[in-house]
C-alpha cells in the first residue's frame, strides 16, 4: 500500500533549524507558484491515497504527459518507434526511438540523446517527458531514445542501472546504431529527477567503462545521493564540509515531491538499508574529472535543490564545464506544468541550445 512516512528516517531535524546561507532563500515561494500551489497540493494528494496498491499507484502516474500548444507534434513533425533490447539477465527492455520526420527513412545518421524517465525509480516511462522529448528531437534534430529501465520495488537498485547501461551499449553498437541511423561518436545522457541522477551515472559509467561519444550529460532536479550518505558526501567535498545539503529540512512539505515521499521512493528503489554506492547516488563519485560537459536545472522549492547544486560544486571542483541555473521558489520538475508553458520554454530551449552544443563537437545536428 501507498503510506507515506511521517517523520524522516534519514535526515536529522535541528529543534533550531536555520536556512542554510548559500541556498536557504531560494525557497521563498515564487509568487505565481504561489497562486496555485493550494489547487496543486490537493490535487497531486489525492495521487497518494494510503488505501492504494502500489499497482494503482503506478497506473495512477502514466497518464501521457502534457504536451503544451505549438509543441511539435508526433507524426508530423517527429516520427515515433519502438523496439526491444535484451539485457543481461535476459529480459526485453523497450526504447522508444523520437527520429525528426525530415531525416525518417533516410541514410543521415544524426547524434542523439539518451533519455532517463523520472518518477522517483518506482513510476513513469516514455510518456513522462514525451513532450520534452519531441521538442529536443525537431528543435536540435537529433534522435531520442527513451529507455523503459523497470521498477520498483519489482525491481530494486541496481536493476534500473543495469537496464540503463545495457540498452546503451545496445544502442551505440555499430549494427544497431547503423540501422537506428544514429551516430554512436556523439551522444548525449538526459534525464530528469531519479532520470536526471540516473544520466549522471551513465556519464560517470561511459567514462570509467571506456563507452566512446558521450559528449554531455543534461541532468534536471536531480537526485545524486541517499540523504542518509549527505555527511559522507560533504565529507568528499572540495573543500571538506562545503556543501550545504539543507533543503531536505527546509523544503520537507514542498510541493509536488517532498521529503517524506522522496524517502519513500529511495526506500522503495535502495531498500531501507542501503550501502554507500556510486550507482545509486553519484555524488559519493571520488572524481568527476574526465567527464563530459553537464547542464544542470535546480527548482528552489525542492528537496532535491541542494542535491542537484552539491553536484554542480563537485563537477566544478573536478574541471567538468557546468552551466548551471536556479529556479527560486518553484517546485520539483515545474517546468512541465499546465500554465507554467513559459517558464517551461525557458528550460527546454536551454536544454536544446546545450545539446546542440555538444554534439556539432563530433557529430552534426543540422539535417
């Protein structure tokens, strides 16, 4: 059954609990936000009702995501596919492949991106950034290929790393990058939420595996490490103790996602006694250097801010090109919110203008 922890069982709560310095005012409520948040609140709460199954749970979540006006549309604009790719155990993973409708059927071998799906390990697939998806694929023309990594808690950790892994060395193979008309030389990991820790993985597991093409890695709200491992985290800083990992107080009853439920997804996906590991919570990586450029989204009304900027300081720390940017007082994954259209935009253009960026280095986005 779906029930949602009352007190947090990995985070300490100071009775004098004060903001944090550096980020403690990025949670001051965007005034906009503001306005819907009660609406918001009561409406994603009746999504986690405790009389669910976690079966109901997960249908309750794979409604198609909001695709907003003027987006570019599926078979006009970007033809959609699907195949099946076999992964270590044996089991068939699916990747839907976005391949803008110009370049469908023929020779032109385009860069792509690599897309994680968020929900928290435990909900979602393709159609949770499908509007994401078609406009990075027409806007920056390249393909996309979402991978539907199994879940919790069918599937715990490391499962979803292992279908992620597995079905990109399928892709970047060169039959199957031939047949997909993608060029394995220039790629890009992309992900949001538990997708954005996720794409943060697959660039630290390209490198450290030797997987060629990997040439930037867009990660949005992330999540990079167990609350229960912050301390061991700030331990590894650049310098020892400077990352300020508040915001699971600060924004424990934030909207959309709060910290509460966020430790219900890690339990569900780690179980309630994990060990300290790269795979599930990159920001415990000893080094970061030698990893590809990363775009990184922060909504400031989020319990994942501080993780996603702790990992900005540490790609820094570590010589990694980082273009990061803060949205104050919004909350986790706003940016794909009926009525926040034009904040959304502002996201998603950034998104396109970066992997363009990165593959015209050894790839070509142009058609």
């Amino acid at each position: 059954m779906v029930k949602v922890k009352t007190k947090l069982d990995y985070t300490e709560v100071p009775s004098d609990f004060k903001p944090g310095s550096k980020n403690g005012h990025l949670s001051e409520l965007d005034p906009e936000f503001a306005k819907v948040k009660p609406g918001v609140d009561a409406g994603l709460g009746a999504m986690w009702a405790e009389d669910l199954t976690i079966q109901q749970f997960k249908d309750a979540w794979m409604a198609p995501s909001y695709v907003p006006s003027g987006f570019p549309e599926e078979g006009k604009d970007v033809v959609v596919t699907h195949k099946m790719v076999k992964v270590r155990d044996g089991a068939d993973v699916e990747v839907r492949v976005y391949t803008p409708a110009i370049a469908s059927g023929s020779n032109t071998k385009l860069p792509f991106a690599y897309r994680m799906h968020g929900g928290g390990w435990v909900i979602g697939g393709h159609d949770t950034e499908h509007a994401e998806n078609l406009y990075l694929c027409k806007k920056a023309n390249v393909v996309v290929a979402s991978v539907d990594y199994r879940l919790a808690p069918e599937h715990k950790y490391p499962t979803a790393v292992h279908d992620c892994i597995d079905v990109l060395k399928h892709l970047v193979s060169p039959s199957v990058a031939s047949t997909l008309n993608i060029n394995a030389d220039s790629f890009v990991s992309v992900g949001g939420s538990a997708g954005g820790g996720l794409a943060a993985i697959m660039a630290i597991m390209c490198r450290d595996e030797g997987i060629k093409g990997i040439q930037g890695q867009v990660i949005t709200h992330p999540a990079t490490c167990h609350p229960s491992f912050h301390k061991l985290a700030n331990s590894k800083a650049n310098p020892p103790g400077s990352y300020e990992l508040l915001s699971y107080i600060q924004n424990a009853d934030g909207s959309v996602l709060n910290s509460h439920k966020m430790e219900w997804f890690w339990d569900h996906y780690v179980g309630p006694n994990p060990e300290p590991e790269v795979g599930h919570s990159p920001l415990l990586v000893e080094s970061c250097k030698g990893l590809p450029p990363a775009l990184v989204h922060v909504a400031g009304f989020d319990p994942l801010r501080d993780d996603g900027l702790a990992y900005v300081e540490k790609l820094k720390s570590d010589g990694v090109s980082v273009k990061s940017y803060v949205t104050p007082g919004m909350p986790h994954y706003y940016h794909s919110f009926p009525g926040f259209e034009k904040q959304g935009l502002v996201v998603y253009d950034r998104i396109v203008d970066f992997v363009k960026e990165c593959v015209n280095e050894k790839g070509t986005a142009k058609i």
